[in-house]
C-alpha cells in the first residue's frame, strides 16, 4: 500500500509542476505579444530622435520577443547597419539580432 501512495503522490506532483511551467510559458508570450507593438513604436521614435541607449534598450527588447516579425527583423538590421560605425555600442544589438536571422533561417531537421 505504501508503493502505491508514492507512485500517485509522485504523479501528482510532476503533473502539477508541469502544468504550472505550461501556464507561466504562455502567460509570459501572451505579455511579449501585448508589448510588441508599442516596443516597435518607441524603437522607431528613438530611431527618428537618434537615441542611441533607447534604441539599443528596445531594439533588445524587441529582438527576445518571440513574436517579432521577419519584416520587423529585416528594417531593425538594416537600421543598425547604418548607425553601427558612427555608434559603436550598438555592437550587442547588431549581434543579437544576427543570431535572431539565423533562427528564423535555419532548416528544421524533422
């Protein structure tokens, strides 16, 4: 009676943690996915303005996001690109969002 007790005991507890990490995953994409449109426009105003610690704030932002569009992508390389030897703190940002074109560009195996 007692194996019993720890097979079902143990069962639950996994169960729960499961489902507890499924709940905080999708609460934290669904919180990306409201900040994604007014992160794009403060990092389009800080481009216009030319603030260099805004951009590189939301620019990071932006590009941990998991629902940032390829589109989005593309005009936020292009822009760094540009600014990039004038603003060489730019460095991380310009990385971040090399490795995030790689992501949307590699094969799936499967």
């Amino acid at each position: 009676m007692k194996n019993i007790t720890i097979i079902i005991s143990t069962f639950i507890l996994t169960t729960a943690i499961g489902l507890i990490g499924f709940y905080w995953r999708r609460n934290g994409r669904q919180t990306q996915l409201k900040s994604l449109e007014t992160d794009w426009i403060k990092f389009e105003s800080a481009v216009a303005i030319g603030n260099i610690e805004t951009i590189n704030s939301y620019g990071l932002k932006l590009v941990y996001n998991v629902n940032l569009k390829i589109n989005q992508l593309k005009i936020m390389s292009d822009t760094i690109n540009l600014l990039i030897e004038a603003h060489p703190q730019l460095e991380e940002l310009k990385l971040a969002i090399l490795n995030k074109k790689l992501h949307y560009g590699r094969q799936l195996q499967w």
